[in-house]
C-alpha cells in the first residue's frame, strides 16, 4: 500500500531517505579504516615510539660519527750497512765463529791464560834528589834583597855588550862565570852559592849557552827575573 501510494505521489522506492540513510550509513562503516591497536594515547604505543624514536638516532649518529683512526704502523729500526773500513776483516761473511784454516779444518780454540791480557807494568826509576845543604846567608830571599840592594852583580860591566860564544867561553870559573839563557848573557859568579841545587849543579853550564839544561830542569822558573841584576849582554853569532 506504501509502495502504491508512492508511485502515486510520485516517489521512487529506492529512493527513500531512511532506505537511503541507513544504505549510507552501512557504506561509511564499511569503508572507514578499523581502528588502531594500541590505540594512539596508550602507554604500548609510547614506549614503541620511544624506542623506535631513540634507535633511529643511535644510527644516525652513528653514521655521522667519524670512523675510528687506524692503528699505528709498526716502527722498524733498519741499521745502516756497514761500510768495508767497519767489517772485521778475518770475518768471512759465513757466520761461522770457529777458525779454519786454508783447507777448511777446524782449528782448536784459542787459550788464554788468565791474567794474561792485563796491561804490562813499567816502572819508572826516578832519579834521586841530592839535597844540597845552602850556606847561611844564601837562601833565595838573600839573594832577593841583595838585587834590591843596589850593588853591582856585573863585575863592573855597565853597557850591555854583543858576547859570541867563543867570548863566553873564556869565562868559565866559579870566580868568573858566564852563562846564556835565552839569548841573553847573564855574569853569574855572585849568585853561584845561592843556587838552590848547588854551585856544582851550576857550573854544568858555565861558559856557555844554559837554556836547554834550564828547560829540562826547572822550565817554571823565570830566569829574566832572577837573574835581572846580572844581565851584561846577548848572544850572537861568531
């Protein structure tokens, strides 16, 4: 009857607004996504994004950081080759330690005696100092203050002369000695008795030229101040 009464309104069955609604509302249901699980404020699905969230900047920072430094190399020490002045000159290069000789036998082992390589001892015989006894009086401080005295030491010789070795000479005596030290002639007849090694040891180069005996015997000693005062003039050629 509802259905005659519509067409004769003019109404089509198909098109009826609650057929139509509910047809509507079935289709939206239908096609609408289910729903999530978790649902999106759960505390499964915060913990599951944290983790996701902290793994994906574990790699990122991971591929970021600069790859790690690579281990030192190995330090080698290589010697430098041995030049031919450094080879030991009985090594034949086999590395073989023991002697052979010309046919290739083996020689038997050197033996040293112990105490055999120790250093030979030499003895040195030192000479023995004669000690001469000095007369009262003539000790060298005498022999200072008597220079500074101001008396004559020359034997009245007062311009220094030019003295050739046949002229020094023929002064030779312990009452008139010349001698030469250093190119210089010096008249040591007063200042033989204060020599500390005696008139003896000083008469060894009586007339002649002292210098080498003087240097072998006492080079510390300068004869230009001890012998000043006796200074009578140089050494020169014949």
């Amino acid at each position: 009857m509802l259905s005659a009464f519509g067409r004769v309104i003019g109404l089509n069955p198909s098109t009826d607004p609650v057929a139509s609604t509910s047809t509507s509302t079935h289709r939206s249901e239908s096609s609408s996504p289910p729903p999530a699980f978790p649902s999106l404020n759960s505390q499964q699905r915060v913990k599951a994004s944290f983790t996701s969230t902290t793994s994906i900047h574990n790699k990122a920072r991971s591929t970021h950081a600069p790859p790690p430094r690579p281990p030192p190399p190995p330090l080698f020490q290589v010697d430098a080759p041995e030049s031919d002045d450094e080879r030991d000159p009985y090594d034949d290069g086999n590395g073989d330690d023991e002697a052979t000789d010309k046919r290739g036998n083996t020689l038997p082992p050197l033996r040293i005696e112990p105490g055999s390589l120790k250093a030979p001892t030499r003895t040195v015989k030192k000479g023995k100092r004669v000690k001469v006894s000095i007369e009262k009086g003539y000790s060298q401080l005498d022999w200072a203050r008597l220079q500074r005295s101001g008396e004559d030491l020359r034997n009245g010789v007062t311009q220094l002369m030019r003295i050739t070795p046949a002229m020094m000479a023929e002064h030779k005596t312990r009452d008139n000695c010349w001698q030469a030290y250093g190119g210089k002639v010096y008249d040591v007849t007063r200042f033989l008795k204060f020599h500390p090694g005696g008139v003896g040891e000083m008469m060894r180069a009586a007339g002649k030229d002292g210098t080498e005996l003087f240097m072998k015997t006492h080079a510390w000693v300068s004869y230009d101040l001890m012998l000043d005062g006796c200074l009578i003039g140089f050494l020169v050629r014949e």
